[in-house]
C-alpha cells in the first residue's frame, strides 16, 4: 500500500461520548506509533480546519463517536477538504448512525431486526402520551427497549419491564434525541461482531458474546474494567457462528460501509440473530469488543489501524 508520512488520529469532541472517543484515540495513536508511524492526536474543535491546512498529515484515522463523528458531518468535512480518511461516506455514516432509517435498510436487505415504532417527542405532547404509550404498547408487548433515534454508548437507553416505566424511560431518551426508537426487547445472548474491510471482500471478526456482571450493557458495563465478561469466540453453536458473521458482513454491505464496522445482534433462543445496530466507529478502548476480536483473529492492531490508514490514502491516490 502506498507509504505514509503521518496520520492525524481526530478524537474527542462534544457529544457525550467524548471521553470514550479520547481513549479510543489514544489507544489508536500509541498503536500507530508503536509501529514507528508519525501519529498526531488533535480534537474535533474549531482549529481543526487551520490544522488540515498547515499540517503534513497524508490520512486522517477519526475515532470519533456520536454526533458530529459518526452522523457524516466530519466526513463531510474531510471530504470538502480533499483529505483521505478512514472510514466510510458522509452518505453511508448519516444511514447508519440514524436507527430508525438503518433499520429500514436492514430489513430490505433481507436481515432481521427487532419490531419497534418510531415516534417524535411532539407526537406525546400533541396526541396525548397515555393513549399513545397505550398503543405502543398493545402493538410491542412488555419488555422493550426506549432509545433515542441517534448516538451510541447506551446514552439513553432504557429497558422497560412494566407499563409504568415508559414515561419515564421516554423522558429519558428525549434528553438524548427528540425522537424515541422504541423496540421490542429480544431475549437472548448478546453478540457484537467486528468487520475488517481492507480490500477485496469485508470479512467478520471473530463473533465476542457479552455478559455484562449487572445484566445490563450500559455505559458503565461498556467501558468500566471488569464490569462485563467477554468470550471470544463467543460461546455459540457453529452453524450460529457462521450465521451472526454473515450478518454482520451482509449489515456492513447493506449500509454502504467500507474498512470498519461493528454490529451488535441479540441471538434468541432458538438460534435466530436479530441485528440491533451496526456502528460505523467502533470503540477501541481496553474494553471496546472491535480489537478484542481482531486479536483473536490473530491480526496485530498496530499493523492493522496502518493498514487501513495506508488504504484511505491509496483511495483517495
């Protein structure tokens, strides 16, 4: 691949998901320079532009999460720019990053998601929210999930067991996003598989099964050392195995990804995968599933995070 001469590692930003996005960037950054790679660490700030400008950078590598690093809007600005990036269009972050929509193109692309309806603040507030809930209800059943149309982390996210709570659990979420994802909880074992596109054909990662030890994968469970239990591979019949990678790679095409992704399933009890989303930057803390599962494959992360950063740059040759 062609040679580098630096790469400029964005992490940061404002969403709630900055501090993740620091250690996922510096994780990055140190792998890169562990490998003998000029690495340059900057945050997603008003100096950006000024910086792509002055600085020698050949790729920038964003390792952002939430608004403004997954939404499309950074890569639309390195792309206005002219400066190659890892990661994939403006057009594909913008169809993966909103639920609602990703869903939708899931499901036409033949992949199971869960049932779920998708209602904006306003509709509680004109139509009435007990009627409403009462509906939403009657059509999803009892548990289900409340989770804003866009971001990631579990930033609210909230499991509802009984009617009661989802008043609550909609409050919640509006903190987040104007509009609820509200989804049809599927029980069953929790799967994140990691995709690898460096060339040719995408490939999944080993699939990693969580077990967060408080039952619920939240932010704390996500990101808090010892907090949840991986296996990788995860501990699931082979045929299944075959079936959640599948899925995951049939996920990354379906949305018009390209390098990386990673898509979280629930498996169900009677072995069917059902996609809950697929997220253009996945995390690479000490915790984050994504290079948990390219170790397990065997491949370096330092070698593997310049390799799709040589890739950026002979994209954009």
């Amino acid at each position: 691949m062609t040679d580098l001469d630096q790469v400029l590692v964005l992490a940061g930003g404002l969403s709630a998901e900055r501090e993740v996005s620091l250690r996922s960037g510096q994780r990055v950054a140190d792998a890169l320079r562990g490998i003998g790679t000029d690495v340059l660490v900057r945050d997603l700030d008003a100096g950006l532009m000024p910086a792509l400008a002055e600085l020698p950078a050949t790729v920038v590598f964003p390792v952002l999460h939430g608004i403004a690093g997954e939404d499309g809007t950074v890569q639309e600005v390195l792309r206005l720019a002219g400066v190659p990036y890892v990661g994939a269009t403006p057009q594909a972050c913008r169809f993966a990053f909103d639920k609602p929509l990703a869903k939708a193109l899931l499901t036409r692309a033949g992949l199971t998601t869960p049932p779920s309806v998708t209602l904006p603040r306003a509709a509680f507030h004109d139509l009435g929210a007990g009627p409403l809930t009462d509906l939403v209800q009657r059509r999803l059943g009892l548990p289900l999930f409340v989770k804003p149309r866009a971001g990631g982390s579990a930033f609210g996210i909230t499991r509802v067991t009984r009617a009661a709570q989802l008043p609550e659990a909609l409050i919640t979420c509006f903190g987040y996003h104007d509009t609820a994802l509200i989804e049809e909880a599927v029980d069953g074992t929790e799967i994140a598989v990691g995709v690898l596109d460096l060339g040719g054909e995408p490939g999944a990662l080993p699939p990693v099964e969580i077990v967060p030890d408080g039952g619920s994968y939240d932010y704390a469970a996500r990101y808090t050392a010892g907090a949840t239990e991986f296996f990788c591979p995860a501990r699931l019949d082979p045929e299944v195995a075959r079936e959640v990678s599948a899925a995951a790679v049939a996920a990354h095409r379906a949305l018009g990804l390209r390098d990386l992704s990673r898509t979280d399933l629930i498996v169900d009890r009677a072995g069917r995968p059902h996609i809950l989303e697929t997220n253009v930057a996945p995390g690479m803390t000490d915790t984050s599933t994504w290079p948990l599962a390219l170790a397990a494959s065997g491949r370096d992360f330092g070698l593997t995070c310049r390799d799709l950063a040589a890739q950026a740059l002979a994209r954009a040759g």
